[in-house]
C-alpha cells in the first residue's frame, strides 16, 4: 500500500493498527520491518512516527503472511481479515484505547460516572493542555461536563480522573442496551486538537452463588452461545453486517449471552 502524509503531520504521533490479522504477520514500513506479530487473533498497533515520510515522498507499507502454521483444529484464516486503521494524533492527546469508563450506583437517583484517561505527549517539548470531558445521553444531548488544565510532560503518560454525577439514567438492559457516550478532548495551548469517544452503559450486576446473576436487581438465566470470529460463506473476513444479522438471529432463538471464544474483535460500529 502506498500512500502520502502532508507536512503539517510532521508534528503529529502516526499510528497504524491492524484489528487481526493471520498466522505469522512481518509489518514492513518504507523498506524497514517494524511488527512480527505471531498470534493470530489479538488486534495490534504500531507507533510508526520516526520511519514516516512526509511532503512528496510517498510511504510504503508491506505486509507478509505465512498461514502455513496453526493455532487451533478449526478453520482460522489467512492474511489480513479485519480493517487496518491510520491514526493521526496530535502532539498530545488521549493515549489509543486510552479511556476507561466505571458508572457507579450512589442511590437509587444517581450514579457517580468515574472517568480515568491516558494523556499522552509523545513529543520532548512540555505542554499546557486542556482537558474537557462530556456525556452525552443516547439521544446526544450533552448532560455533563467538566473542563481541566493540565501539564504533559514530554514523551511521558500521565493519568486524569474525573468524576460526573448523572441522575436517573436511563438503564443497560439485555431488552434494551441503552448506551451512553463519554467524549474526551484535548487541546494544546499552542493549538491542536485530538478527540476519543467510548460508548458505555449504567447497570448493575452481581452473582449470587445460590441464585447466580442478577442484572439492575433482576434475576436473569443466562443463556449463551460460544462465537468464533468466522461465518458460514463469508470464512473469517466477516463483513460488519453479517456480524449484525448473526446477532440478531440469535436474539431471534432467545440468546441472552454472547461469548467471543478467544477472538476478540474491536469492530463495535461501522464507521462513516
């Protein structure tokens, strides 16, 4: 693949992830090696800012895989069978997979929303940033929000937290998966803007070792099927549609329990 990156990326972290791929997989960057990855089903990314080319001079990237080994006794696949994504982030901004969101019940009205982020300057140069977090409820209203400054030392992680308070949410229920979104952005002081979004839910669980689990104070029977990351026609490159109608067919024959074996798969949504 070739492609080129403009030189106002020049100050930019450039990222490249594969979401799989199959079985011994040589990531090549502009002549250079720079992943061996040997395990089928995990998705990976590659920090790829100091072997880019910007301006005129084109970028190659060449991937080698042997599907002659194997890993388990069913139908595995060959090659490159989920999307590969390029990521362009600002000097600093949120860390990739960087957000994690903990809603936690205080009463019967409210839940304290705990937020911790992955701030990531992967530049030498200290900055000022500012960072402002959102929720937005399922019909993207925004129902709160908190704005803070900080200090991201160069080439260095740091953590934030923050906690937001939302009353009566509207509850993640296996008849109705209400999702939430938590928005982080960062700007530098300088200029520059990097965002990440992740969707969630509120609900309670537990298990209960006489009466098993209980969702949002409901005994619930789980009944679940073990996924592979295949499909019948299609082998392992599954097109996000085909994921959606194996789902629904499964809610169809009264499936509450979904279990991804040992294939993880990122894809949650299509992007536009």
């Amino acid at each position: 693949m070739k492609f080129l990156l403009e030189e106002k990326d020049r100050d930019k972290q450039i990222l490249l992830e594969f979401e799989g791929g199959t079985a011994e997989t040589k990531i090549y960057v502009n002549g250079s090696m720079v992943k061996y990855q040997r395990y089928t089903y995990n998705s990976f990314v590659i920090d790829i800012t100091d072997i880019v080319n910007f301006g005129a001079i084109p970028n190659i990237i060449a991937v080698f895989g042997d599907a002659g080994g194997w890993e388990g006794w069913w139908y595995e696949g060959a090659g490159i069978y989920r999307n590969v994504w390029l990521y362009k982030k600002e000097a600093v901004h949120v860390a990739h997979n960087g957000i994690f969101v903990k809603p936690v019940k205080q009463n019967e009205n409210v839940w304290n929303t705990e937020i911790t982020i992955e701030i990531e300057n992967t530049f030498l140069q200290e900055q000022e940033a500012e960072v402002w977090v959102q929720l937005f409820s399922p019909e993207k209203t925004c129902i709160a929000e908190q704005n803070l400054r900080i200090q991201a030392e160069g080439m260095a992680m740091r953590e934030v937290k923050v906690n937001l308070p939302v009353e009566c949410p509207q509850l993640w229920d296996i008849e109705e998966a209400v999702c939430y979104e938590a928005k982080v952005t960062v700007r530098q002081s300088g200029g520059g803007e990097d965002f990440a979004i992740v969707p969630y839910g509120y609900r309670s669980i537990r298990m209960d070792a006489d009466t098993g689990f209980w969702l949002n104070g409901r005994n619930i029977k789980l009944k679940g099927t073990c996924n592979h990351h295949d499909h019948t026609g299609v082998g392992a490159a599954v097109p996000y549609t085909v994921k959606e109608y194996r789902v629904r067919k499964l809610l169809e024959l009264g499936v509450n329990a979904y279990r991804c074996a040992h294939n993880p798969d990122p894809e949650i949504t299509v992007p536009e």
